[in-house]
C-alpha cells in the first residue's frame, strides 16, 4: 500500500532504487570518514614520533660525540704532560701543554677552572669539532670532564702557529702564503657550507691557524664558535672576538653571520700575503718583501680579494666559497667597491 493505493510496479521498482541509492551514498560517506580518521590518527602517530626520535636525537648527540673521543682521567693527562710542564702556547682562559701517549705527541689544552664561561666554551668545542672531519681543521682526540677539570686533547701539529711562522725576520715563499691562505679558506667554507650543521668560528687569527707536518693550515679553537640550525641565518651574541679581526657587525648589534669570519679572513689574509701583523697599510704591503715583488700579480688579487672581505658592508663580502674560486682562479676578481682602508696599522 502507498498513501492507502496499491502501489504499481513502477513505483515499487524506483523506492527500491532510491533505496539502493541511499545506502550507496551512506556507505561512500562512511568510508570516507573513516579515510580520515585514519589520515589524522596516522599524522599525529607519525609526527609524534618524528618529534620523539627528534628529542632522543638531540639529547644523545653529546653521547655520541663523546663516544668518539677518548675519555681521559686527570690522572692519564698529569703523566702525559709531565705535571703540565712544557707549555706551547696560551690563551685568555686556557694554556696548551705537550703530552705524549703511546709514542703519540699530543696537545692538551687545559681550560682555567676559574673561568665562568668555562663549561661552556668546553662543551661548544667539544660538540663543534666533535662533529667535524676535514684536513684543514685541528682533530679532537679526546676529553677530561673531571670535577672541576675541563681539558681538551688534540692532535699535535709540529710547526707550531701560524703567527709564530709569519712574524719573523725570514719570510715565507709565496707558494707556502698561497697553499696557508688556501687551506684556511677551505676550513671556513667546510664548516659554513658542508657541515651538517652550520659553523661560524668567531675568532679567526694567526693564533687560531696551527701548522703541521707539511705546513698546511689548521683551523683551531672552537671556543667561541656559534651553531647554526638548518633554518637559521644568523645569531645574536655577545663580543669576544680579537682586537684587529673583529668585523663592526659586532659593534652595530647586527644579527652574526658567516660574515664575520670572513672579515676576519680578510684581515689574516692581507697578513699572509705580507708577512706583517695586522696592517691595511697598503703603501707598506711591499716593503723589503722579494717573494710578492716577484709574483705581483698573484699579489695584487690577493689584496683586492682581502679588500673584499673586509668589507664594512657584510651584504657585500663575499661567501668563503667565493673567496676561495677567487684564490684558485677560477672566479674573476673584481676591484673592490669602496673598501674601507685604515690610515696606519693597528
């Protein structure tokens, strides 16, 4: 019966039709709901446990590092360097002694327990150049987390600093400036372009630069170094960096870039080529120096290259990677727009 008629076949064919089309559409509803539900429950699985194996991560990266270092006791290093008896060079907050073990020279940097910032310049060095691999920076060794000791140990590096190398009467060949100045370069663009983190150094200066076996350049002291994350441009921070290598960002409240350390470079680089101690005196650059009268031309781009760096404008340096196509030859050097150039050296 239908509205108290009987209904004819017709009508009976199409209610169940409409039947069959309204459990179709219910049923598409359904499993589309369903679709999403497990959409949102799988994102929320998977980002949780993406930010899980995240937070694990970053609290096992220090395990990790440590975990390749060797961990000496205090006592190991006393006998190593003899109660901390030859000393090769000093810092602000450390002194690097000798030390030898298992017939291997070592250099073991001891940082001022007196210090404040201690811990954590000893753990910035000790995640920073933990987690770097390449020929132009200094190798870390191992570590002393001691009660109040907080020590460093590095691979020894034969021929001492780069200041001790350039500073003296007798001046090194051009070939030597060339592959020490290319060396260093290669080290900074390692750690601001091909570190899975990225590094700013902060205190680039002949001390910094140690030498080894064969005199290739070394890049050391990660003290002051800054980590940038993958989405990170630039830092804030304070100023410790050296008198005579500080780029005036630091001194605008300007956000620290890689920048930095390539005002730095330029500032070394300018010493290298002229084996002068911090001087932009370009009348000077040449004086009593054959080896740059004989390859001026090499001479004359390595200034406008380091003219470049220093830069007081840090949007116009260029990257390290540039400056070291432009020390290979393969990038054309341009002559610098306006550089800032001192009256007398520093």
């Amino acid at each position: 019966m239908y509205g108290g008629c009987m209904l004819t076949p017709f009508q009976k064919q199409k209610k169940k039709k409409d039947h069959e089309t309204l459990i179709i559409v219910i049923s598409v509803l359904l499993s589309f709901l369903v679709l999403v539900i497990l959409v949102l429950v799988g994102a929320m699985y998977f980002g949780f446990s993406f930010n899980r194996k995240k937070i694990k991560s970053s609290k096992t990266n220090n395990g990790v590092i440590e975990k390749n270092l060797r961990n000496f006791t205090f006592k190991e290093l006393v006998e190593a360097t003899g109660n901390f008896s030859e000393e090769l060079g000093r810092r602000s907050f450390s002194i690097v002694y000798k030390g030898t073990i298992d017939m291997t020279s070592l250099a073991v940097k001891k940082l001022d327990k007196l210090f404040r910032d201690n811990d954590r310049e000893f753990q910035t060095e000790m995640n920073v150049i933990g987690q770097t691999h390449h020929r132009n920076l200094v190798r870390l060794l191992g570590y002393c987390n001691e009660g109040q000791h907080r020590i460093l140990v590095y691979e020894f590096m034969s021929n001492g600093t780069l200041a001790s190398f350039l500073f003296t009467p007798l001046k090194a060949n051009w070939r030597q400036r060339f592959e020490i100045a290319s060396g260093i370069a290669r080290g900074l663009v390692y750690l601001h372009e091909e570190c899975c983190t990225q590094i700013i150094h902060c205190d680039i200066k002949p001390q910094n630069i140690l030498l080894d076996d064969q005199y290739n350049a070394r890049i050391s002291d990660f003290g002051l170094a800054k980590l940038l994350l993958i989405n990170q441009s630039h830092t804030e921070t304070g100023i410790r960096e050296t008198k005579g290598y500080v780029a005036p960002d630091w001194f605008r409240s300007s956000p620290i870039t890689t920048k930095v350390d390539t005002y730095s470079f330029g500032v070394l680089l300018l010493e290298i080529i002229c084996c002068r101690r911090n001087t932009r005196r370009l009348d000077i650059l040449l004086e009593n120096d054959d080896e740059a009268v004989k390859n001026i031309k090499s001479f004359e781009k390595f200034v406008m290259i380091a003219l470049w760096c220093i830069h007081e404008d840090p949007t116009l340096r260029p990257t390290m990677k540039k400056v070291l196509l432009m020390l290979e030859g393969i990038v054309e050097v341009l002559i610098p727009p306006n550089p800032y150039l001192y009256g007398s050296a520093s």
